[in-house]
C-alpha cells in the first residue's frame, strides 16, 4: 500500500516535471519567433511593429525584452520610453555595461547629459579603460571647453592605444587648447603617419606654425 502509494507520488512529481518543460520550451520557442520576427521588422525599419511583436510577449523580469524594447523604441523616437526600458535593464542586471551604453542614445538625444555622464561614471567603476566611454567623456568635457578634465580621458586612451587615430588626434586638441604646443605637434605628426593627408592634424600644425 505504501509501496504505490510512492510510486503514485513519483508519478505525479514526474509528470508535473515534465509538464513544466514543455511549458517552458514553449514559452522559449514563442520568445524566439518574437525576437525573429522583430529582427525582421526592424531591418525593413518597421519600429513600431519590431516594439508591439515583443510587447505581446513582454515579461518584466526579462532583461533581454528590455534590453531590445530599449533599442527599438529609441530608434522610434521615443527617447521617454526607451530610457525606461533601458533602466529595467540595468536594474535586472546591475553589472551591465550594454544597457548603460544603450541608455545613454536616447538620454543623449533628448539633451540629458548629466543622465549620460552618470551612466559613463558608473561604466567606468566596472571598467576603468573602457574606450568608447572614455573617448566620449573626453569629447563632453572638451565640448564643455574643461580641457584639463578632457585631457583625462583621451590620455588615458591614448596610453592604451598609442596609435589610435581619434585617441591621439584628440589629445593633440586638448594639448592645444591648454597651451602644450609642443606636445600638441608632435601628436598630429604622429595623427598624421596613421593618415597621412588628415586635414584636422594639419590645421593642428598650421596653427602651430
């Protein structure tokens, strides 16, 4: 009596295991034709359909929905909607270095840098030598006319990369601006042994003179 009581347990356990798995593979298969089709939609720049095929399978805990709805729905303009996307992102994974450089496209398009050189900060507590975001800090602040703290940055990329055109073709900028002529020529010469006829290292050098 014992014995079959078990083994109906066991059965009953197998079964809901069982039924779970393929519930499961479903929900993984239904994701997966979501995703294609959005693919799909967004190569014909059909935005707003790419959004609502994920929306009809939206999940909140999914970082990888998230993520996508972020992409989709700032490339439709809609830079409100996407930087929440993007925040669920970060907020599921908080070590995420994707959905901060993606968060930052619409907080950058809609004019909030303070949002944007937050989300940079935090990019480079993870990774301090991170190229892209170091590079764009250093093109903020040199935007904002802050050489000194623009000359951080690009140095920093510059030391990483020592050939780097933009790297070393934007230091050489920066030490302009703060008077280091000397250091500025001999950075656009070097601009210009990695493009010869660059126009922007040649002005460098024509101001120089």
């Amino acid at each position: 009596m014992e014995s079959a009581l078990n083994l109906r347990k066991i059965t009953t356990l197998f079964f809901t295991i069982f039924l779970a798995f393929q519930l499961s593979a479903q929900d993984n298969s239904s994701l997966v034709t979501a995703f294609s089709t959005s693919y799909t939609y967004e190569t014909n720049g059909e935005y707003t359909k790419a959004t609502d095929i994920l929306k009809k399978v939206y999940d909140e805990s999914s970082y990888e929905i998230n993520l996508r709805l972020g992409w989709l729905t700032y490339q439709s303009g809609l830079f409100s909607e996407s930087i929440a996307y993007y925040n669920k992102a970060i907020n599921l994974m908080p070590l995420s270095i994707e959905a901060r450089l993606g968060y930052v496209l619409p907080a950058s398009s809609a004019g909030n840098w303070d949002q944007v050189i937050t989300r940079y900060n935090e990019i480079l507590k993870l990774d301090p030598n991170h190229y892209t975001v170091n590079y764009r800090m250093g093109l903020i602040y040199y935007g904002r006319k802050d050489y000194q703290t623009a000359f951080r940055y690009f140095e920093r990329i510059a030391n990483l990369y020592p050939f780097d055109y933009d790297a070393i073709l934007m230091l050489g900028w920066t030490d302009f601006q703060l008077g280091k002529l000397r250091e500025a020529k001999v950075l656009f010469q070097k601009v210009l042994l990695n493009r010869p006829n660059d126009s922007s290292a040649t002005e460098g050098l024509g101001l120089i003179k």
